[in-house]
C-alpha cells in the first residue's frame, strides 16, 4: 500500500473519541465484515486488497489493523504465535494446530496492548508470542538465507503443545 493512500472510512473514526473504545471498534469492525479464509502459503495482501476482497488470512486481517491504527497515529507492530482456543467449540477455531498472527499497539501508560482482528478479540494469556516486527517478513516462521558452493543438509523440527491445566 503506498504511503500516501488512505484507508477507506469505516476504519477511520470521524469525531474524537477514547482511545480504547477506538482500538476495540476497529478491531470488532474488521472481524465483522472481511471473511476469515486459511491459507497456508506465504503471501499476504495489502490492506487496500483485503478491502476490495473482503476476506484474508489472520496474516492479512494483521495487515489491515496494524495499518488502519498507523494511519491513526498509533505505534503498532504485527506478531505471530500460537493462541490456545481449546475452549471453543472446533467450527470456530481458525489457529488451531497453526502459526497466527496478530496486532500490538503501543499506548503510553500501559504498553503493548495484544489485538486479535481475526477473532474480534484482546489477546490475553491465551497468546504466545514468538516473533514481533514491523512486515509480515519479520515475523516469519522460519526466514534466512545461506550462500555455499556445497550443498548443506539442514532440518527444522520443533513441537509446541497448549493445554489447558485443570
């Protein structure tokens, strides 16, 4: 998205008003009306592409938010982890068993503040946090590059289980 453009007005507040209410109305507004669609390849699109689509991935509904709050003046950062949702009935869990990315914004007085667009949600304790960045590329799962003249066998395993403790 180029940085001049500006995001359409449902994502804009048009009066003054708290902050807090701001942050929780953009957030609910995006899980309301874009379409959640998993997908597992590496693309994301731009906010102005998810607008004219009307669904993405929690990669792209991170997008969407981190740049609506940035045109507003706030401090974000997108992260990416894992969230326990092993409360939920299984028709609604869309992080299950995967990487999901969310929103943090920064308020002063109170820090970096978790939103989760994509369940119209604050993240709480049930967010763990593996990476934070600015794009979408710093917070890869797995990113980097190795130059050789010889091949190099390498692996990555890593298990990760949640569970909810009585």
């Amino acid at each position: 998205m180029a940085e001049n453009s500006k995001l359409p007005s449902p994502l804009a507040p048009t009066v003054p008003r708290p902050t807090v209410e701001t942050l929780v109305n953009i957030n609910s507004w995006i899980f309301e009306n874009i379409a959640y669609e998993r997908r597992e390849d590496a693309h994301h699109h731009t906010a102005t592409e998810i607008l004219k689509r009307g669904s993405g991935s929690c990669r792209d509904f991170s997008t969407l938010l981190a740049e609506s709050l940035r045109q507003n003046g706030l401090a974000t950062r997108l992260a990416s982890g894992f969230v326990w949702e092993g409360d939920k009935p299984d028709k609604e869990k869309k992080a299950s068993s995967a990487m999901h990315a969310w929103v943090e914004a920064y308020l002063p007085g109170a820090g970096w503040i978790g939103m989760d667009p994509t369940n119209g949600v604050l993240c709480d304790h049930h967010f763990v946090t593996t990476a934070v960045g600015r794009t979408q590329s710093d917070i890869a799962p797995v990113n980097g590059s190795y130059y050789s003249n010889k091949p190099v066998t390498s692996s990555l395993v890593t298990r990760l289980f949640l569970e909810k403790i009585a």
